[in-house]
C-alpha cells in the first residue's frame, strides 16, 4: 500500500527522468514564449510598416489620380499639351465650317472621311481606341496619314464617358460622325460580348456625352445594310422590315437603329443613320473577303469561295469608299441641327436612316475573276456550301431615298474600284508577299 503510494507519489526511475525533462520542456518552453513574445511584437511592428506603406501607396496614387486626368484608362488622354492638340485639330479654315467628332478615326471610313473634312476645311478630331481586331499597324499607318494633314487622333474608348465628356467640354463640336464599331459577321460567333461592348454601349456612352453637349451637335453614324437580314424583298428599301437579324452584329446595329430614336425623342438630338453596303478600297479592312482573297491570291494559297443554298452564288453591293465618303459628308451637311439644351428636348428633332449601296451586286466568283485581272495572278478556289455563320446570300441597295435627299449617286464600279484597290495594296505592301506563283499569268 505504501509503496504504492510511494510509487503514486515516486513514480519509478523511468518516472523520475520524465520529470526531469518535463523540468527541461518547461525552460524550453519559457525560453521559447520569450522568444515568441519578441516574434510578435516584430510582427506587431512589420504589420504596421507594411499598413503605413499601403496608406502611403494609396495617398501617392490617389493624389496622382487628382492631379493627372489620364492615370485612371490605359489609354493616354489629357493634359495642357492635349488639350491643345485637339483644340488645333478641331478649328476649321472655311468660314462656318463645321467641327467633327469623328469616331473610329482610324478605321477605313473614318480616315477618310476625316481627310475628307479636313480637306474642304472642316475641323476634324478623331477618335479611336486602336484594338487589335484587325492589324493595328494598318490603324497607326492610317493615323500617321492624318497626321501628316495636322489631324489629331485621340487613343481612347468610347465607353470612356470621362473623356468624351472632356472632349466636349474642349470642343464645341457641331457634328459627330460616329463610326467606330465593332465590325465582321463571323467574328460575334467568337467574340460576342465585344459587339455589345462597342455597338450598344460605347453608342449609348456615346449618346449620352451628345444629349448633355452644349451646344448639342447633330450626329451622323454607321448602320448596316446588314439589319436588312432574312428580308428578301429586293432592292432593299428604308422602308421594308429589318426585324430579322441573322447574326449578332446585325442585331447591335439594328439595336443602334432604335436607340438613337430614342435619344432623338427624349433629348431632340437630330440622327442621321447610314446602312452601308459593303464598303471597299484603298486603306480597307483586312477581314473583308476582297482584302484577304487579294494577300491570298499573291501568296498562292487558295481561297475559300462560299456558295448559298441551291448553288447560287453570293452577291454582294459593293460599294466604293469615295462613293460612301461623298454620302456621309452630304450627310452632315444636311443634318438638323440637335434641338435639346441642358439635357432636354426644345422640339422635335430630324431622325433619318439612308441605304448608301451601290445598286448593282456583284457575285463573289465575279469579284474573284476581277480581282485575278487586276492581280495577273490566277486564284487557287475552293468553293463550299455557306455555312450558317450570320452571313445573308446577297445585299441589294435601293437608294433612292439617299439620292433624293443627299444627292447620293455612286459613280464607281467594282471594276474601277478594285483596280485602285489593287494599286494602293501592292503600294502599301509591297510584291514581297507574292510568292513564286506570281508569275503564274
Ligand atoms: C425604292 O424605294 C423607293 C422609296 O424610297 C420606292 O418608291 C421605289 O419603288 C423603290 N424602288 C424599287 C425598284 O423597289
């Protein structure tokens, strides 16, 4: 009994070393919660360098976003020395000349449309924010062309309401030509949100810098001859249905169609919509068939002819780019002006929607032999059923209301226009492209 107490009390040897190093794991222990408590007050410390830091961080960053306009997008805007390239570009050298806003500057259309104001004295400032859907380099060579006439582009985004709002704030601007979009059939398949992106959001941003504009300018912008989607009454007319979309892109444009009425009601901002018909020339895009059959053409590799249903060749009304610059220019200069101030509507304002084609479709295997003419090269053709992809069998423009009230008369044909196409391709870029199969004719 008593040893078994002793033994409760004095546990045997093993028992006597385990106190011992329980002795030793108590030092430990306070030797370690010394060092622990030290640990802490470091990290007490670092913790609170690190919070001084980020305060610090956010000051600088906040005051530099006070103290310079442009640090909040990643495009570059604003500034003293902006302010007064815009404010050059946009003074005009004929007497009541007009000052442009011309979005998507340096797009196809919107270069030249800007060299062409810029040309007969109007102030031009472009716009554009310089996305990689096509080659950008083709965009700064176009931009470079403007400069070279003192035109000035803004690299910016349309759904950057900051910057349009400062860029009305510079300008008194009397007109907009808005044509930047997001372009192409196919490519919503791919990449549908940046159609809703640009076409309906930058527009509605777009709308918004204009209503609340003082003075409000009248605005002028691209549709689509596209809208006209699954009709197939021919030639296309103003007036037949455009509820039928068959591809993204069309639905953005068609949707563009009724917001701008919309703001045409609500703020009396005078609208001038124009439905393209397949714009093509010199400095065109490069996702357009015409563009990509010639790079494909002079590099031998075959090309990809869509056929509709039934065998029947797609067509096209191919419309030349001076044919389309002379419509949106003729466009501006018969635009009412915007009715609304400060917001609100003074009464009613002009609304106007203009097919701007060409009236004579061209099928795609006639636009290839063309093009094979002007190239002296044969194409290597591979001709497949269309697939549903958006793209309609064929556009036919009537544009009879245009001629009536822009003078709108086209004067260049497909085969004219190609030709000098052809010339300020082989200029831009050069024969290196063309391969050993140029001298196939
Ligand atoms: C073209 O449209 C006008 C209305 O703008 C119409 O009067 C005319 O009949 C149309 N022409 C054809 C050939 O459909």
């Amino acid at each position: 009994m008593r040893t078994l107490m002793e033994e409760e009390l004095f546990p045997s040897t093993p028992g006597k070393v385990k106190i011992e190093r329980a002795h030793q794991m108590n030092r430990q222990l306070n030797r370690c919660f010394a060092s622990t408590s030290i640990m802490f007050l470091w990290a007490l410390f670092l913790i609170a360098l690190t919070a001084s830091y980020l305060s610090f961080q956010s000051f600088v960053s906040t005051s530099s976003r006070l103290f310079s306009s442009s640090s909040s997008s990643a495009s570059s805007w604003g500034g003293l020395q902006w302010e007064r390239q815009v404010r050059a570009s946009a003074s005009h050298r004929r007497s009541s000349g007009f000052t442009v806003l011309v979005t998507g500057a340096a797009g196809f259309v919107g270069s030249h449309c800007s060299l062409a104001l810029h040309k007969r004295g109007d102030g031009v400032v472009g716009l554009d924010n310089f996305n990689s859907y096509y080659d950008p380099s083709l965009k700064k060579a176009r931009q470079s062309l403007l400069s070279s006439h003192s035109i000035f582009i803004v690299n910016g985004d349309l759904n950057d309401a900051r910057l349009l709002s400062k860029l009305f704030d510079v300008v008194p601007f009397t007109h907009v030509l808005h044509l930047a979009a997001q372009a192409g059939v196919r490519y919503a398949i791919e990449n549908p949100s940046s159609y809703v992106h640009s076409n309906i959001a930058g527009l509605v941003t777009l709308l918004e810098a204009a209503r609340s504009a003082d003075p409000q300018p009248a605005v002028v912008w691209a549709s689509s001859s596209s809208v006209y989607g699954l009709n197939d009454k021919v030639p296309f007319s103003e007036s037949h249905r455009t509820d039928r979309p068959a591809s993204l892109y069309a639905a953005t444009k068609k949707a563009g169609e009724e917001i701008t009425h919309t703001y045409n009601h609500i703020y009396g901002l005078s609208i001038t919509g124009l439905r393209f018909f397949t714009v093509y020339g010199p400095w065109g895009r490069p996702d357009m068939a015409y563009f990509f059959f010639t790079k494909a053409i002079l590099a031998g590799k075959p090309i990809t002819i869509f056929r509709g249903r039934d065998r029947v060749d797609l067509a096209r009304d191919f419309t030349y780019i001076d044919d389309i610059v002379r419509g949106c220019l003729a466009s501006l200069d018969t635009a009412g002006k915007s009715t609304g101030s400060g917001g609100k509507k003074r009464g009613p304002a002009q609304y106007r929607i203009f097919n701007l084609g060409n009236t004579a479709p061209v099928t795609v295997p006639t636009l290839v032999s063309i093009l094979e003419r002007h190239l002296k090269v044969k194409a290597k053709k591979n001709v497949i059923e269309m697939p549903a992809n958006g793209d309609v069998p064929f556009t036919h423009a009537n544009i009879t209301l245009a001629m009536a009230e822009l003078g709108y008369k086209p004067t260049t044909n497909l085969e004219i226009g190609l030709k000098k196409f052809v010339k300020w391709y082989l200029s831009y870029y050069g024969f290196t492209q063309t391969g050993p199969t140029s001298t196939n004719l």
